[in-house]
C-alpha cells in the first residue's frame, strides 16, 4: 500500500506554506490583531494568485479539479502559522456545498469569484441550545422566494463574508439549505469576539429575503447537504488542528534544545523527552486520523466514523499538545511577545468548534450500537 501523497498534494501543501510562511510573519500578525480588520486580505490575495482557493473547485468555474486531501494540506499549512485566512470558511463550508450540491447558475454566480479571492463564503452551523442539523430559524415561502428569521451565532467569516448558507426549517418540518445575500434587507451582522482572535459574527435575521435561485438544493432535502457539509468542516478543522500542534510542538523542541539548567539542555533531562514524545504520538494520531476522514471524503466514502475520530484525536490530543508545549516553555510560553501562545488559544477553539471530544464519543458509540452484530 503506497501511504505517501500524490505530487499535486505535494505541491499544493509546499506552495502554501512558502505563501504563508512568506507573508505571515510574527510582525504582521502583531500587526493585524492591532487593527480592526477581520482577515489578512494581503495574504488572502497570494493565495489566490496562486489558485490555492480555487485547488479543489471545478475546472469550468476557475479552480484545479483536485480534490480534498490537497486542500487538506493547504489546510495544516493554514494552521502551522496561525494565518487569519478564511480558506475554512469560503472554500470547505461555503464553496465545496455549491460545487457538489449547487446549480449550473449558482456555480457560474459564485465559484469564480471564490477561486479569484474576490468572494468570501462562509455556512451559520450554530445556534444556541440545538445542533446544526435541529435549526430552529425558520424559511416561510412567499412570492419568488422565502422569509428567514432566526439568530445564528459563531459564524466564522461573517463580518467578511459576501454569502452565508443558512440552514432552516421549513413550514413542511424540513431542512432547507439558502445562500443568504449578507446585504440583504432583514440581516443584521455583529462582531463576535473569539479565543483565537479572530473574529467571527452574530446573524440576527428578521424577514431576510432569499430568492428561488438561492437555494442550494432541493429545499425539502436540505438535511443530507447539511450533514455533508458538518462532515467536512469538522474534517478541515482537524486538519487546522494538525498544523497548530506541528508548529507548537516544534517551537517547543527548538525552545527545550537550546534552553539550559544545571548547565545542561532541558531536552536532555528524562521527564522533559518523555513530554515532549507524548506530544509527538498525540501531533501524529491527529495527522493519522485526519488523513483518513480527508481520503474518506475525497473518495466519496462513508465518512462519520472516520470523521468522529478524527475530531475526538483532535480535540482530546490537541489540548495535550499544546499544554505540553506550555509547560515546558515554562514563563516564556505566555509572554505575547513569544508565538506559542497564538497557537495555545487556537488549539482551544479548536478544540470546542463543531463539537468536543464527548460529543464525538458519543456520537461514534451510536455509530457502533446501530451496526449489525
């Protein structure tokens, strides 16, 4: 069995991180978290210069026809430098559901725009007290169209976003799918601040208005593009996940090599190393089972259980990463001046985004009980 990536996954995954290690540096990341803007738009611009935004979009819309396991990559590239880069957001939770589940108009509409860096997209997953697929904000017909009303929180991109796919329920109890117009009249968006720093929004909709053209799908069938879309957002965060606990767990070698007590590196002395190994089989099962949910996906396989796993290695593994990694920087690792803590914080909402450990337990012990003995 050949386990190495394909050379365009290996392109994809050098060329993002010579974009990003390039234009994200610790002084422009100072330099946005001092401001008021909501991404880095500059290294937004390279990488759609580069087709990253557009690697696994269709040929006919602008993009490279690859599939999920190069995004992936581009993904734990994302993550390695705390890039404030909505490429989650538009590419996994906004324009992949168009590309599978769209029409021609809504494709040609949208996609292009995705792959130039002139579109951000973005999905309203959560609400508060219920989960992505029990919405409680509601898609009531009228002429040429539907009302939305209902309040989604957590939206990542949203203060950005040109476009946001908005889950709802129908007068007919189902789920339907509706790329909701962020300038449309009846929606209001407020900046929600977030452990990472990065901010996200509040959608507060009253009659928002949404056109026939605009809804992904066939609105009574809503709730299978929802699941898919759940499924590969939480299989993009893992891949963030991984790249947050590789940079972290290397700053911490680098840090414990040339950091000395006793006239001796700290690396050297025995709890140090054993620390630090745990890190590394936690940082490698992240990548492992992240890995798998990504081929799953790509190769249009059943992906939940794949998935659930993924999610609970990042989520109960990354904490441990990252906590390692603080602790054996000792007092530096919370100096702001020093990286490490950017990558502590993002680990946490991270960890939390789309569902924590016990959810993905208790979502894979269902899994396993409803299977056939």
């Amino acid at each position: 069995m050949d386990f190495s990536f394909s050379e365009e996954a290996e392109a994809a995954g050098d060329l993002a991180r010579q974009i990003l290690e390039g234009q994200v540096t610790q002084d422009r990341l100072k330099e946005l978290e001092q401001g008021a803007a909501p991404y880095d738009e500059r290294t937004w611009a390279e990488l759609a210069k580069a087709g990253l935004l557009g690697l696994a979009l269709p040929e006919e819309v602008g993009g490279a026809g690859l599939g999920f396991i190069e995004l992936y990559r581009v993904l734990e590239q994302v993550g390695r430098t705390a890039a404030p880069v909505p490429v989650l957001p538009t590419v996994v939770m906004g324009a992949l559901p168009i590309a599978r589940f769209g029409s021609d108009d809504q494709r040609r509409r949208m996609l292009p725009g995705v792959a130039a860096g002139e579109l951000i997209l973005t999905a309203a997953l959560v609400e508060l007290g219920t989960g992505p697929s029990q919405p409680t904000t509601t898609a009531r017909r009228q002429a040429g169209g539907w009302r939305l009303d209902g309040v989604k929180v957590c939206v990542p991109a949203g203060l950005a976003a040109g476009r946001v796919l908005v889950p709802a329920r129908t007068e007919e109890d189902n789920i339907g799918v509706f790329l909701l117009d962020t300038g449309a009249q009846g929606v209001n968006v407020e900046r929600q601040d977030t452990t990472s720093g990065i901010p996200e929004a509040r959608l507060e909709l009253a009659g928002a208005e949404v056109a026939d053209r605009d809804v992904l799908g066939d609105p009574a069938g809503g709730a299978g593009i929802v699941a898919w879309v759940v499924e590969a957002a939480t299989a993009a965060t893992c891949a963030v996940m991984c790249g947050v606990c590789q940079e972290a767990l290397r700053l911490t070698a680098e840090y414990t090599k040339t950091r000395e007590q006793f006239d001796r590196p700290i690396a050297t002395f025995q709890a140090v190393s054993q620390r630090a190994a745990d890190a590394y089989i936690d940082t490698e099962a992240i990548r492992l089972t992240g890995l798998q949910a990504a081929w799953r996906l790509s190769a249009g396989l059943p992906a939940a259980e794949a998935v659930a796993v993924a999610k609970f290695w990042a989520a109960e593994g990354g904490q441990r990463v990252v906590h390692a990694a603080q602790h054996l920087h000792g007092g530096i690792g919370v100096d702001r001046d020093y990286p490490l803590h950017r990558y502590f914080l993002w680990a946490k909402q991270l960890e939390l985004t789309l569902g924590g450990a016990t959810p993905q337990l208790l979502r894979l012990g269902s899994m396993l009980a409803a299977e056939p003995v």
